[in-house]
C-alpha cells in the first residue's frame, strides 16, 4: 500500500490540527462528501483525545440545487451526533442565477459559514480543501490569466471571504492528498456522499479535474502543481515587500480615501515593472470606488503610461490617472453624470 493509499494516522491529525488547541472553538464546513466528512472525524477525533480543545460545531450548507442535499445534510447531522458535535444546517435561499452558478453558490456559502461563526462568537471556520483542490485551483488560474498572486493558489490560512477582518479561514488538509481521506472513512467503515456536480463537464473544474491523470503521466502531479503554488507564494511575498518599500518611498504617509496620490514619474518609471503594476494598482483600487482591478486592465494601463505624453488622461475602476511632465497623479474620478432625459418637459419637445 502507497502512502497515498493510506488512513491518517492520529499523530499525524494531531499535526495537521497543530496550533488550534488554545482556540475557543472551530466552526467545521462539512457537505457530507469525503474531504469534508474527512475533516468532521478527524477534528472530533483530535478534540477527544485532548484534555483541553476547542469547541466545535459543524455546518452544512444546503444550497438547494439538488434533490439529494437535504438527505445529505440529514446524514452529516446523524454522524455528528455519534461523533458528540453539534450540527446546524444552513439554507441558501432566494433566487438562484441562471449564469456564474457556482461562484454565486461558493459566495452564499462563505456567507453563511461567517454568519455561523459570528453567531457562535468562533473566529475560525476549517474547510477540507486538499491537495489535489490546491492542484485544480493552481490550473483553474492559469486557464483565467492569473498571474503571480493567482498562481500561489490558496493559504493554509488567510481572512474569511465573507468576513468583517476578524474571521479566518483555515485549511488543514491542504498538503494531503484526497485518496488518504478516502483511506481515513474506508478504514473507519464511515459513509459519504458524491456531488454529482463534481464530475459535470459543464462546469470548469470538473474538466480540469479530468485532465489531472494526463498531466500526472507527464510529470506534472498534483504534488507538482501545489509545489508551484508554494514557491509563487514566496515569490509574491517578496514582490509585496519590494511594492511596500517602494510605496513608503514614492508615497509616503496615510492615502486618503479618494485621493489624491501622486508619485514621482522619473523614480516610478525606474521601478521594476511588477513592483511598479502592483504600486499602480492598489492606488487605483483605493482611489477608486469598484475595488480590486482586473489585471489584464491594469496592465494596459501601465503600458500607456510608460511612453505616454505628459498631460495623458485615463479612468479605471472608478479611479482618475492624470501623468503629467513630472508627476502621475491617481484620485477619484468625477461622478458620471446622468445622460440627458428624452422628451418630458424639454421646450423643444413638441
């Protein structure tokens, strides 16, 4: 039997659980699949054998777009209880979108997975996110254009999608591979349920996911791409130290809300052209009122200004970028103003 064939083993739960003792409670994400039933015995497993360990409590997120979910959820209730975790099942209600499905229903559940968390006053929640998700999130990026940032795929740890700066969102499971999950409920005779979505070739990642084994046989694993994630991690790391080093010496002190911020065109234009993108963008994100900025606009943006004329114009994502002979100044841009109304009253309307 291959490692990856294999239960985990509970002092190798003790390290994935490692720095969650002092907690004063984990909210647990759990579908009834395998990776999230996985998480669900582990963590009672893990919180048992200790003398001191957080509470915990499990969520199941029922969007109510298959006929199974509810019996699903019904199942996680019933093998919570015999594990000794309270289970609450939390409904995504109202309409659903006809288009971008997915992403909407991932939204609805980091939603509902925040307001659980408040509700319990925990401040983390643990998702099953695997190795081989780290894999399919690595791809995922690279078919979208991501760059550096969107390579490093996801964090062990990092802040709640849907939440106020004070929840966390944290990944155990995120360098082991799914088999061992499967290993783990196979050897302890517990049951799970399949998402059929899962293997839906209508959706992306499903596709994706089908062309895992092809690559493996090429070199590139799961292991492989979660590798690559790791060091596009590090590489972001210290572009975001070099990006902060050049904001304290281009635009030193507090940016107000809307501007303006105004760097130095000749030092800006010396900057490496990754650390002065990324300068470029969090201006305009924080000068503008539509946030974060789509890279591939971004970069268009930077090209223009690297061999514009003084007294260039342009707007993005709701932020003015002025480049003058000396300076490039980034602020709100104006209100739009509303287009002139048809008819009505105009003394011109017979």
């Amino acid at each position: 039997m291959t490692i990856a064939e294999q239960a985990v083993r509970d002092e190798e739960a003790n390290a994935l659980f490692h720095g969650l003792e002092g907690l004063r409670g984990l909210v647990l994400a759990v579908s009834g699949g395998p990776d999230s039933t996985a998480l669900l015995v582990l963590a009672a497993r893990w919180a048992k054998a200790r003398s001191r360990s957080p509470k915990l409590v499990a969520i199941t997120v029922d969007h109510g777009l298959r006929s199974q979910s509810s019996g699903e959820a019904a199942a996680v209730k019933q093998l919570a209880r015999r594990l000794g975790v309270p289970h609450r099942t939390l409904r995504w209600r109202g309409r659903k979108p006809t288009s971008g499905l997915q992403e909407a229903a991932r939204r609805a559940r980091y939603d509902l997975l925040a307001q659980a968390a408040a509700r319990a006053g925990y401040a983390h929640v643990l998702t099953a996110h695997t190795l081989d998700d780290q894999a399919e999130t690595v791809l995922f990026r690279l078919a979208r254009g991501s760059g550096i940032a969107g390579l490093a795929g996801m964090a062990a740890a990092s802040m709640l999608p849907a939440g106020d700066g004070e929840l966390f969102l944290v990944r155990p499971f995120l360098h082991t591979p799914k088999s061992r999950l499967i290993a783990t409920l196979r050897a302890a005779g517990i049951a799970y349920s399949e998402d059929p979505t899962n293997a839906d070739p209508r959706f992306t990642r499903p596709r994706l996911r089908m062309l895992l084994p092809a690559l493996a046989r090429e070199g590139l694993d799961a292991r492989g791409l979660a590798r690559l994630a790791t060091r596009m991690r590090r590489a972001n790391a210290a572009i975001e130290f070099a990006v902060e080093a050049a904001r304290a010496a281009l635009a030193p002190g507090v940016w107000r809300r809307s501007g303006p911020i105004v760097l130095a065109r000749a030092a800006f234009a010396q900057l490496p052209a990754e650390v002065a993108l990324r300068l470029l963008g969090r201006a305009v994100a924080h000068t503008g009122d539509e946030g974060l900025v789509e890279l591939a606009k971004l970069e268009a943006l930077y090209e223009v200004l690297r061999r514009g004329p003084r007294g260039l114009r342009r707007t993005l994502a709701g932020a003015s970028i002025t480049l003058e002979a000396d300076r490039l100044t980034i602020e709100r841009a104006p209100a739009r103003q509303p287009a002139p109304r048809r008819g009505g009253n105009s003394r011109f309307t017979k």
